[in-house]
C-alpha cells in the first residue's frame, strides 16, 4: 500500500513580502497539493517570530479549509500550554462544524516561541509534564464522545472527536502518545537527534485506544527537489540561512537562496544547521526519489510530512509536485 505523504507549513513571509501574500501562498499550495495527492496540509504556532504568517493558527486553517474541498487540514501544532483546553476545543470543534472529517489537531508542549512573548501569552512559564498531560487530557474529553454530559462544554466542540496527534522532538513525547494510545508525529524537520529512539519507544509501549488501535507514526522531512541536484541545493541555502541566523539570534524574514553558502556562515553555524537539518532530503527528482525511499526503510513511517521552506512562491509549488510524484512512484513501486 502507498504510503500517505502530508505538508507542513509555516506559512513564511519572504523577504521583500509581507503576511498577506504569505497567506495567499499557503492557499495557493494547499490548493495544488490536494490535486497532488497529498494527505494533510498543517500549519504550525509559532509567535513573535516575523517570518512566519500561522501564529493565529485555527483562523489561517480555517481560511485554508475554505479554499479546499477535501484535504485534511489541521495544526502542526498547536502549542497546548499557551491556551486553555476549552478555548482549543471550541477553536478546532468550530472549525470541525464547518468542514466535517477534514480537521486534525496536532498538539505540542513547546511554547513556540521566546519566554518573553510566551510571558506575554498569559503562559505558565512552570508549565510541568504533568500539567501537558492533564491539559491534553482535559482538551480530549472537551472533544469525546460524551462531553454534552459534562457541566462544562465546548460548544461547537463537544462530541466531534476531532483526530488528536502528539507532537514532539524527545522520548516524552513517544511516551505520552503510546500511553495515551493516539497517534505520533515527530518534528524530525528540525530536531532529528531523538527520532529513531522515539519511534521505538513509542511503538514499544503503545496502548491500543478507540481514537487508535495500533501505532501510528508520521516522520517530518524537509524536502527540496527541482530539476537538478545543483539547482536543489541552491534553493536549500534560504533554509540553511534561516538555521545561521537562529544560531545568530537574528532571525528574520524568509532570505532568498545564495550561490556560497559557505561564505555566509562560520564553521560552528555551519555544524549547528547540518545537525539540524540532519532529515532533509534536497535533489532532483530521483535523488528526491531515492532519499524518500531510504527514510521509509529506516523508519517505517506510516505516514511522511513534507516542509519545504522555499524563497519563490513557483519554485515552492514545483518542488511540492516533485516530491508528491515521487511519493506516488514509490507506491507504485511497492506494488510490484
């Protein structure tokens, strides 16, 4: 059987541009990766960050779910200890009214952001594990099946049982997903280091729920594919940017790509970004191809999530249909 491949998106504002376009953009793609085959399309919380236009997340997948017609739409993630669960539960049973079996909620523990600006979303900065647990906790039974009974209820929201995922770079979060018997997307785009233990944790310990019978796994890879491996690696430069201007604490807009990235970073940004970007797959079509294929061997996902952090809007869209017909020829591989 094929194996479902997804999109996350930061919705970037390139430079020279602005949030409006931004948004366009991330319905523009949305738009063409439903006629692309692909699974989901997420959108992630991040704040106070002026390069990603999705801090307002369950109102920009409403306005993606509205151009769409039949792919999934939901949040990679939303950042659980900034909210309180009632107010997630009516955001996302709202949006579950409005586009009925189209909407996931893929929930995190990270802040997302700064602890200045994580101050300033009323977060309890001694936010525990055990608070996440309760707060994902408190936010399912908001959801259930029979959250009409209860004295407090998300309206809409209650009884939608809106698809939980847990989000997570660590063991903890494998574990929680396991024990809460629901499914599991690691943030390898970004933090690869854990993946391999997570997923064996996760798989090893998983208690089978009604929301999720068996595990259920899905790896984040950051692809860029276009019709050469050089002209790949060129556009890759706009994310091997942004990661030296994280190390820099000069974050900013999304960069246009560079012809010697080497002559933009130090030796210790250099290693910081490759660590980093560990899970990324950057090419023509067959290396694409190749490196995909390698990534489900190793991994046995059940599901890919591609991001792709990509300076023109054309060449974003092009490396997105690249990658969808490569996860398609490997489907169709499969069946040989």
């Amino acid at each position: 059987m094929a194996t479902p491949y997804s999109i996350l998106d930061l919705s970037p504002i390139a430079e020279g541009s602005e949030a409006s376009t931004a948004l366009r953009n991330s319905l523009s793609l949305a738009q063409h990766a439903e006629s692309w085959g692909y699974q989901r399309y997420w959108m992630a919380e991040h704040h106070n960050m002026i390069g990603n236009a999705s801090s307002a997340t369950a109102v920009a997948l409403g306005f993606i779910a509205g151009g769409t017609r039949h792919i999934r739409v939901g949040s990679g993630g939303v950042m659980l200890p900034n909210h309180a669960p009632l107010v997630i539960a009516e955001q996302f049973g709202t949006l579950a009214a409005l586009y009925p079996n189209r909407i996931d909620l893929g929930i995190g523990r990270a802040p997302g952001t700064d602890q200045l600006t994580a101050r300033a979303l009323r977060r309890d900065l001694q936010e525990t594990g055990d608070g996440f647990v309760h707060d994902v906790l408190e936010l399912q039974g908001y959801l259930g099946a029979n959250a009409l009974e209860a004295p407090v209820k998300a309206i809409p929201g209650a009884g939608t049982e809106v698809p939980l995922w847990i989000l997570g770079s660590s063991l903890y979060g494998a574990q929680l997903a396991a024990h809460l018997g629901l499914p599991y997307a690691f943030a390898s785009h970004f933090a690869p280091a854990d993946l391999f233990d997570a997923l064996a944790v996760y798989r090893k310990t998983f208690k089978p729920s009604v929301h999720c019978p068996k595990p259920y796994a899905m790896v984040l890879v950051n692809v860029v594919a276009a019709p050469t491996d050089e002209e790949a690696a060129f556009l890759f430069t706009t994310v091997q940017q942004h990661f030296a201007r994280m190390r820099r604490n000069t974050r900013g807009k999304l960069p246009p790509p560079i012809a010697d990235i080497n002559a933009f970073w130090s030796e210790q940004e250099r290693y910081f970004a490759q660590q980093m970007l560990a899970c990324s797959v950057v090419g023509s079509a067959q290396t694409v191809s190749d490196g995909l294929a390698e990534l489900l061997e190793q991994t046995e996902a059940q599901e890919l999530m591609l991001a792709g952090q990509i300076f023109d809007h054309d060449a974003r869209l092009r490396s997105f249909e690249m990658a969808a017909y490569a996860m398609k020829s490997l489907g169709q591989s499969a069946l040989v």
